[in-house]
C-alpha cells in the first residue's frame, strides 16, 4: 500500500507540475516558457520525484513503464494492476486541483486542457499515423533509457537525472506532433476534464505507450540481461 500511495502522489505531481505549466504558464508570452519551458517542467516532475519516492515504488508515475518494467525482467506481473491503477487515479487527482486552479478566474478558457491528440487535436494538424509512429518511438526510447539507467552496472545515483532529462528531450520532439503523452495515466487524467474529441482518441495513447513500452522491455532484456 505505501507502494501505491508513493505511485499516487508521484503522478498526481507529474499531472499537476507538467500540465500544470502547459494550462497556467504556457499562455503567457511574458513568461517566455512556451514549449521548451513546458518540456523542462515535465522533466522536473521526473526528477524530483525520482529521489522522492524512488526508494518507496520506483517512481514510475506511469503504467507504460511499468509494463515495460515488468516485460524487461524488473517487475512483477502481481504488481502491476495495482500500480496502474494508483497511477491513474493520481492522475485524475492532479488533474482535478489544476482544474480547480485553472477556473478559478473570470472568463478563462480551458481548451484542450493540456490533452493530447492527433488530426484537429493536434497542435501541429499531424495525423493519426504520425501520431502513433511518435508515440510507439518515444515510448520505446524512454523505456530504453529507464531499463538502462537502472541497470545493476549503470553508475548508481544518476538515474532520476537520465530519466528526466530524457523526458525532457522526448516532449521538445514530440509536442507539436501529440502535445507528448508517452504516459497514459497523464493522457487520461486531461482527457476526461476536456471531454469530446480528447476522450474519443485516448485509446491511442494508450496503445501507442504500451506497444512503445513492450518492445523496450523485450529488446533491453536480451541485449543487457540482469546477472
């Protein structure tokens, strides 16, 4: 249970900070965070989570790493419902107090709400295909450096930084393509407070992620296999 509690905050942090910059900060010029701040945020969550709660569930704030983790050889299939679920919920909590912050001024539109999506939903009008190709991609590379920096013989204490910054790197690609999910617990938290069209093309970033994460997990553990 402390397990799933650490995976419940952590996510609703990842929520909270990550879209939370994107809805609160993001449209404001004078900021100067635009994309790059939004991606730098995100990246954040990851890292300081990592050395928040790392100890306690791994920090995995995501059920695509999870199955990735569990298909490399790091984690076991009887964990990972509840952690799925814990980060799920987390999500949908975060995404509930930004909501609740986000209107809480006259006149505020919401939009997308940070949600991702392809065609129309797409910040940058990319399709369907281009969509899933980036979601499987960035996915699959996130999960690759995850299994990598975590490795018995990676150097110890720099796997937060790696994750992070490799989280970082992943949104300045893939935002304009998807507005960046490689996460599903973070797509469905904004998709259900946006509704419509964000609702009906979720299944994609969920699939895209887990097939992504899969075959991390399957390529990993027969290239550098625990000993």
């Amino acid at each position: 249970m402390k397990k799933h509690i650490a995976e419940f905050i952590g996510t609703l942090w990842l929520v909270l900070g990550g879209c939370g910059s994107a809805v609160l900060a993001a449209g404001f010029p004078e900021l100067g965070i635009g994309f790059v701040g939004v991606s730098i945020a995100f990246g954040l969550t990851v890292v300081t989570m990592a050395y928040g709660i790392g100890h306690i569930s791994g920090c995995h704030l995501n059920p695509a790493v999870t199955i990735g983790l569990w298909m490399g050889g790091r984690f076991e299939a009887k964990d990972v419902p509840g952690y799925v679920i814990s980060q799920v919920l987390g999500g949908l909590a975060g995404a509930a107090i930004l909501y609740v912050i986000a209107t809480g001024k006259a006149g505020v539109e919401l939009g997308g709400f940070a949600s991702n999506g392809y065609g129309e939903a797409s910040p940058g009008g990319y399709g369907m295909t281009a969509a899933l190709v980036t979601e499987v991609v960035m996915t699959f590379i996130f999960l690759f450096v995850i299994l990598g920096s975590t490795h018995s013989k990676a150097p110890a204490g720099f796997a937060g930084l790696a994750i992070g910054l490799c989280l970082v790197l992943i949104h300045l690609i893939s935002i304009p393509v998807t507005n960046t999910s490689v996460n599903p617990a973070r797509s469905t938290s904004q998709a259900i407070f946006a509704g419509g069209i964000y609702l009906q093309q979720l299944w994609l970033f969920w699939v895209a992620p887990i097939i992504g994460a899969i075959l991390a997990g399957l390529v990993y553990k027969n290239l550098s296999p625990e000993e």
